[in-house]
C-alpha cells in the first residue's frame, strides 16, 4: 500500500469517525468541539486536565450567587461578580480541573445552559489556559 493510500485511509476513518460523533450528540456540540480543535492547534495536551472556566451572566446578583451555591455542591469552585461588560449584569465564574473530553463538555454546556435559564441567566460557554 502506498504512502498516499495510507494517508487517504486514514482520512477516511477520521471523517467517517467526526460523522458518527457529530450524529450521537448533534450540532450543539459545534462550539465545544471548535474549542477543542483551537486549543489542540495551539499545542495544548489534552490528555492533561485543564482548569476550565465556564461563563454564565445573570441579571441580579441573588440569581448568580443562587447558582454559584448549587455548582459549589457539584465540584465546581465559583467566583461571583459584576460583569465586566458594563451592563447592569453579574456573572457566575465556575472553574472546575478536568481532561477536556468533547462528550463531558456537550453535557456540561446542557447542564449550565439549562441551570442559567433557571435563574434568567444565560451561559456563554468556557475557556481555558493551554497546558502543555
């Protein structure tokens, strides 16, 4: 087989396997998955746990302190403070260490979303330093 056949193969397994991924957990795994592809660009490992910082904005600061309390008993260390932004808004800083697997995040990005709209919040996704 040659070096061009080998490479085509394998092409083909990674498409054919991003397919299926993108099939079981559906398009609201887009901005997780982009991430991923960002920091793995940028040389981060990530079979390292990261300290992944997830953003949610809420419009009292009782509403973002509400989940700060509920995400502080599931694992997570949270910061509340005024946004940054200017607008009369409070956000919920939670941090958790975790390998940044692609599935665990899909369902986080549920769990927070949901949580988020719970108190008239909004989640606006998550970021982290790259670890080498």
């Amino acid at each position: 087989m040659s070096n061009t056949s080998i490479v085509v193969v394998a092409l083909t397994v990674v498409a054919v396997g991003a397919f299926l991924f993108f099939r079981s957990v559906g398009s609201e795994a887009a901005p997780d998955v982009a991430v991923l592809s960002q920091l793995r660009q940028a040389g981060s490992d990530l079979s390292k746990p990261h300290d992944i910082e997830f953003f949610m904005y809420f419009p009292s600061e009782a509403a973002a302190e509400t989940i700060a309390s509920l995400l502080t008993s599931r694992g997570f260390l949270v910061e509340v403070k005024a946004a940054a932004s200017g607008k009369p808004e409070w956000l919920a800083l939670a941090t958790r260490s975790m390998v940044p697997e692609a599935a665990e995040l899909v369902r986080l990005r549920s769990v927070l979303t949901e949580l988020s709209a719970a108190q008239k919040g909004n989640y606006d996704g998550w970021g982290t330093p790259i670890v080498k």
